[in-house]
C-alpha cells in the first residue's frame, strides 16, 4: 500500500520536473518515487557493503583465487606479524 507525501517546492522547480518526467513517459509521482529509491538506495550502508563484496567475490573469481588461497595468505600474513 502506498502513501501520500506532501512537499514544497518553488512553482518553477516543480514545472521543470514535471517537463523533465514528461519527457521520459512518467509523471511527477514516479519520477519523485524513482529519485527517492534512487537516493536511499545510494545512501544505505548495508547495500553498499553486500555489493563491495560482491564485487570482492567476482574479483577473487575472475582471477580464480579460491578459498584456500585466501586462508593460506591469511595464515601467512599472520605468521610474519607474530
């Protein structure tokens, strides 16, 4: 279920998004709920984690470092700092 928010905004603001969503095929509503998305989304700390990791994840694959091999960099790291 959706919700109503009401904002202010100047009138000429408000005319160039609204000719700027027309433009795009989209009313004021949804060019207002896509830059919404948009800026939480940007902004959300967790999503940015699990996408540094994936990112992380599609790195070690493509250069096809596997487990072991972190665990035993890890390992080694470890023994020279002890």
């Amino acid at each position: 279920m959706t919700t109503q928010m009401i904002i202010r905004v100047e009138p000429s603001l408000k005319n160039k998004v609204s000719q700027l969503a027309k433009s795009e095929g989209k009313n004021l509503s949804e060019l207002v709920r896509e830059l919404l998305e948009k800026y939480t989304k940007e902004r959300d700390m967790g999503a940015y984690i699990d996408n540094l990791w994936n990112r992380i994840g599609q790195n070690l694959s493509q250069k096809d470092i596997s487990e072991t091999d972190i665990d035993e960099a890890i390992k080694q790291v470890r023994s020279t700092n002890a």
